[in-house]
C-alpha cells in the first residue's frame, strides 16, 4: 500500500511545470511517449547514467530525488532549480533548503551532456529531473511509475520561492501541510511523498533544536525516543559538528522500504518534520 500511494503521489507531483495540471507552459499536454520518435533513447541514457551514479555513491539516489522535489515546489517542476545567478536570475541554490545542501547537479549535467550528443536541444531538464528522480527510487528498491514527458525547462528563478515554499525540518505540522495544499497536494500526499526519508542523509543542523531546545526552553523534545536521542547526541553535540551527517531512515538508509514508519510509531523519526507525521495529527497518524 505504501509503494502504492507514493507512485501515484510522485506521478502526481511531477506531472507539469505550474498548478500541477498536465499541460505544459506551451499549452501541450504531458504523457510518456513524448520522446519516443525525437529521442528514442532519452529514458535509457538517464537510467544509464543514474545507475552509474548511484552504484559509485548510494546516497546520491535520495539527492537526486529531493533535487526534483525542491524544483517542483517552486514555480511547479521546470528545473529552475539548476539555474545560476547572472543577469536578472538569482539561483534557488542561493535559498536555505538548498545552500550547501541540493546535490547530485553534476550527475543533471551529465545526463544532459550525453543527451545532447544524442539529439541535440530536444530533452528538457525538468523531464531529466522527473526521470531521475523516479530511476533513483526504483534503484533503491522501490516502485517504479511512468513519467509524463514534455515539460518546458524554466528561463528564471525563484529565490524567495524557494525559501518560503519547500517544507522545513522545524516547520509544525499545520505549516507543513499548509505549503502541501499550495501546491495542489493534500494530507496523503504529505505522508506518502515524507516516506520518501526512508532513503538519504540529514545534517546535525537540522534537527538539532529536537536534541536539546525544542520549544525554545532549553528541552529536548519529549516525543523522541531517550534511547535514539542518546545515541544522537554524540555526534550531534550542543555546539560544533554541524555537517555530520545521519541517516533519515537508521534502519535500512539505503533500501526504499517501510522502515521509515515504522521509525515513526517507534517515535525514532530524526527530523521533527517526520516525527509530527505521527504525533500532530490523528488523520496523519492513521496513514503512517
């Protein structure tokens, strides 16, 4: 049930480039044939090159799956995320979810790369994005789906977007599921695409307020499970070691599986993001 619910979600998110809807920005429709007789290739040489990729640095499936997730919550999923500062751009890469933060741009580059010595100036890199994002989930041993193809790559940037619209770690969950609803998305939505953690790495940065100062009162968060804050706390210390890095799902870290909510019913999710999912809300409870 749970593979089940992110395939349609995942499908759902990454169907068009603004509101969600099928059509593109041209006015086209979206549907996975769209490469088919221009660059009959295009799905292999992303699957090629992710593959190589992940098999070289298993952690780069997750990012290159919250590399999609971040695009498409700002101005929809139109790979605007890529874009560097110059002119009038300044780059999402620029905001607080993504600065020193959003990896696995280099393996978007070289996708594109062997791409366009396939067929040149035909495959977007928001379609690159959406490929990728659902090769890395099935590389992990999760569900696979088809992708509707045909999105517009995005000309500018959102920083201010990017800031504002992607959830945080310290985000209650009313916020949460407040910036889900924005982008057409609702309360299963919310869970399922969160189970996404079952993969990937989180930074001592970003959940270190659950550790020692939750309510800004100087405590720890009571929902956390002692024996799993014990074993945070040495490495994730009041001060210092800030980019040491923990495993979203401690369980399996690298399997696309349930592990992550069972984590949560055994109040031993890392980010108060993921915890809330389990303690805020009985609708969100009974879906985990």
């Amino acid at each position: 049930m749970v593979h089940y619910i992110i395939v349609i979600t995942l499908l759902a998110l990454g169907l068009a480039p603004h509101c969600l809807s099928s059509k593109t920005v041209g006015g086209g429709y979206l549907y996975p044939q769209f490469y088919d007789h221009s660059c009959p290739k295009a799905q292999e040489i992303v699957r090629n090159v992710v593959a190589k990729a992940v098999a070289k640095e298993p952690r780069m499936a997750a990012s290159l799956l919250r590399l999609h997730f971040h695009d498409c919550f700002v101005k929809g999923c139109d790979a605007s995320i890529l874009l560097d500062s110059s002119g009038s751009i300044i780059s999402e890469k620029r905001s607080n979810p993504n600065r020193n933060s959003a990896r696995g741009f280099e393996v978007i580059d070289e996708i594109k790369a062997v791409m366009e010595k396939e067929c040149p100036h035909t495959v977007s890199c928001a379609d690159i994005m959406a490929l990728a994002a659902r090769d890395s989930t099935v590389l992990t041993g999760g569900p696979s789906w088809e992708v509707p193809l045909g999105r517009r790559d995005a000309r500018g940037a959102s920083l201010s977007g990017s800031n504002n619209n992607i959830p945080a770690p310290n985000n209650t969950f009313q916020t949460i599921l407040t910036k889900f609803k924005l982008q057409g998305l609702d309360i299963v939505d919310l869970v399922a695409l969160s189970g996404s953690h079952t993969i990937g790495n989180a930074r001592c940065t970003r959940f270190r307020e659950r550790l020692y100062n939750q309510s800004r009162n100087g405590q720890p968060d009571n929902t956390l499970d002692q024996s799993y804050a014990s074993q945070l706390h040495r490495n994730c210390p009041r001060s210092g070691g800030d980019q040491n890095q923990f495993f979203l799902d401690f369980v399996s870290p690298i399997k696309f599986d349930n592990s992550y909510f069972k984590n949560l019913m055994a109040n031993k999710g890392l980010l108060n993001s993921d915890q809330v999912l389990f303690t805020k809300n009985g609708e969100s409870r009974e879906l985990v």
